[in-house]
C-alpha cells in the first residue's frame, strides 16, 4: 500500500494566492478552481470582469486535469490532431489548456484549472499557483 500526500486547506491557500496574483500582475480577469485528486472542488475564485462562464470552465479543466492525471492540453491537442471521437469520451469536459494537475512524488494530488484569457495565458497561471507550494 502506499501513502500519498493529500492537499490541505493551507496548501490550497497559497496556490490561490499565487495564481491570483499571476492573474493581477498581468491584468488577467480570470476564475481559478482548484481541486482535489477525485477532480472534488475545493477552491472556486472568479476575479473582478471575469465572464460569468469562466466560473463553469475553470473547474472543468481542473476536473480532467486531476482525473487524467496530465494537462488537459493533452486532450485538446489529440482532438485538434483528427481524433474527434474523443469528444465523446465520458466525464470529460474541460478539453482546452488552462488545467494543470499538482504532481508530488509522482502522485497526482489534485488540479488547478483557470479560464478567461487565452489558453497558454491560463495555464500560466495555474502553474504559478502550483509553483508557490514548491511543485
């Protein structure tokens, strides 16, 4: 059996922080969620100006990015690549860049998914978020 770390509420504190200070230090009105490694919300934050649907793409990314255990990118990339089946594949929503999962000893412990600036843009600042806690 192993033991894996779990994410904390002091964790998720400081990816927020951090991807929220990204976010502001570029003038981005973004949401960012982050969840746990099950794609469970734990944190939702959508910034001043930030579209109304971002509040509902942000967490589908960090949804396939903790349940794929890998960028949600990925999956934009292999549907952008002629595989258009893969739409159909279930439970699986947020198939654009900007989900980004948190790896510890590698072991996905969770995901920070952002949506309201351009897909690079967003996975810029989840990666920022999970940066501050030194991953």
């Amino acid at each position: 059996m192993k033991t894996k770390a779990v994410l904390e509420q002091a964790d998720i504190k400081i990816i927020a922080a951090a991807a929220e200070a990204e976010a502001l230090k570029n003038n981005w009105a973004v949401t960012i969620a982050i969840v746990d490694d099950g794609g469970h919300l734990l944190h939702l934050q959508r910034l001043d100006g930030a579209a109304a649907l971002s509040a509902h793409i942000a967490p589908a990314k960090a949804n396939t990015a903790a349940m794929g255990r890998r960028e949600s990118k990925s999956y934009e990339d292999v549907i952008n690549g002629g595989r258009t089946s893969f739409l159909s594949a279930p439970y699986v929503q947020g198939m654009l860049e900007g989900g980004v999962p948190i790896v510890k000893d590698g072991q996905c412990i969770g995901a920070v998914g952002v949506s309201g600036v351009k897909s690079t843009e967003d996975a810029q600042i989840a990666r920022a978020g999970i940066a501050a806690i030194g991953l």
